[in-house]
C-alpha cells in the first residue's frame, strides 16, 4: 500500500504541477519575463539574506521550458524515479528562486513534497516518506489555523474573511456573495475553518474521524477555489496528499 499510495500522490501532484506551471507562464509563453533579464527583477542586492538563482540567457528559456515540462511529465509517469525526481527538484526550486518575490507557497509545497519523493525514489523499503508526507499535511494545516488564532484576528473579528474575499482574490461569485449573504454567515464560515485545521491533527490521525477530515477538507479547498481567483492549483496540491491517509488493504498491513 506504501507504493501504492505514493504513486497516486506522485501522479496527482505531479498534474497539478504541470498545469499550474503551464497556467502561471500562459503556456510558458510568459517564461521569459520570469526566468530572463526581459522582465523586471529586483536587484539582488536589495535582497540581504534573501538566495536569487541566477537569470537565464533569453534563447535558452525555451529549451529550459521543454526539459522542465518534459522532467515533470517523466516524473508524474514514473520513469526512472530516482533521475526525474532529482531533476523535477532542482528544475521547481530553480524557478522558484530565480524570481524569489513573486513565488507562491505552493512552490514550497512542490520543493518540499519532491525531496521527500527524491529520498523515497531511492529507498522504496522504507515507510518513512509516507510518515513524512502525512505529518506534513497535518503540520501545514495545525500551523495556518494557529497564526490565525493567536497572530491573526479570525477569532476576534467577524468580517475577515468577508474582507479578504474583497480584494486581491475576489472573482465574480465571491464578489456576488458577500453582498448577498450576511456577515454572520462569514463568521460562522472563518470560525469553522480556524476549528478545521487546528483540529487536524486529531481528524487526520484518527481512524474514527478521517471521514470527516476528508469531507471538511474536501469543502474547505472546494471553497477556496470556488471564492478565490487563481488559487485552484493550492487547493488541489493539498488534495494530493489525502489518499496518504487512506487505510491500507489486509495483504499491506505490515506496512
């Protein structure tokens, strides 16, 4: 079940990579301002501490686009695992650091996720990555609902997520919706997602609760990619990792 539930996370991830890349560049049409001097880039030397990768010549940033592409394919079919898993890591820790600034936190979803399933390309014995990649989950949900309990103001304020899905994120049904629905609505909706994810750990380790976990879950980044322009590729990502924690059969239970 190990394998099994690695290689759905594998394909599933890989997917959304490939389609949040192609959508991010427009079909890498956009690459060029991203990965070359053609766009604007704030100068490394007003980033202290900050680690920029250095631009690409503009003629190679097509070729870069077919490897990049072509390594990600190849790793979301499973050739050659412990090669296109390497080159998949190095090429998105590449694009995300050429233009540091403008990287999303999915891009260290992808990072992380990948040198986990470097490691488990090169010791398929071991149940380890599964661990990892389970508590990685876990660890990213528990965190964000805890900066919104104690550092942010979902507890105290009942209009931010009614705010947020205001500005930069608004799409035309969000925009709709919080004319139409009232504030109390988007009180109850904030409170219960603080509630969701500080509660994971006990809903995604728990046999008893898991269904729950996946339905919530499932609604909480249905929702998100509903209400929020340009965030499906998030939502998606976090799906990935759900049939990690699916039960497995009574052939692979000593794994």
């Amino acid at each position: 079940m190990r394998t099994s539930a690695l290689d759905t996370f594998r394909i599933c991830l890989g997917t959304v990579m490939l389609g949040h890349f192609a959508y991010l560049t427009q079909g890498w049409t956009l690459a060029w301002e991203w990965l070359s001097q053609t766009g604007f880039h704030v100068p490394s030397t007003l980033l202290p501490g900050m680690p920029v990768a250095p631009l690409l010549p503009e003629a190679l940033v097509p070729w870069f686009g077919v490897l990049f592409f072509a390594s990600l394919l190849a790793w979301t079919l499973g050739f050659h695992l412990r090669w296109t898993s390497l080159l998949a890591l190095f090429l998105v820790a590449y694009v995300t650091w050429a233009d540091i600034l403008t990287h999303y936190s999915i891009n260290r979803i992808f990072i992380i996720s990948l040198t986990i399933m470097t490691f488990a390309a090169w010791d398929r014995s071991s149940s380890w990555p599964l661990r990892v990649l389970q508590i990685f989950l876990v660890t990213m949900y528990f965190v964000a609902g805890w900066s919104k309990a104690v550092h942010g103001d979902w507890l105290t304020s009942p209009i931010t997520l009614w705010t947020q899905l205001q500005i930069y994120y608004m799409n035309s049904w969000s925009a709709q919706l919080v004319q139409e629905l009232p504030i109390a609505f988007w009180k109850v909706i904030q409170w219960g997602v603080v509630a969701f994810e500080l509660s994971a750990p006990v809903l995604f380790f728990n046999r008893k609760f898991l269904p729950a976990a996946f339905v919530l879950g499932i609604a909480l980044h249905l929702g998100i990619g509903w209400l929020m322009q340009d965030v499906i590729s998030f939502g998606l990502a976090m799906l990935c990792f759900y049939p990690l924690f699916i039960k497995p059969g009574p052939q692979t239970k000593h794994l």
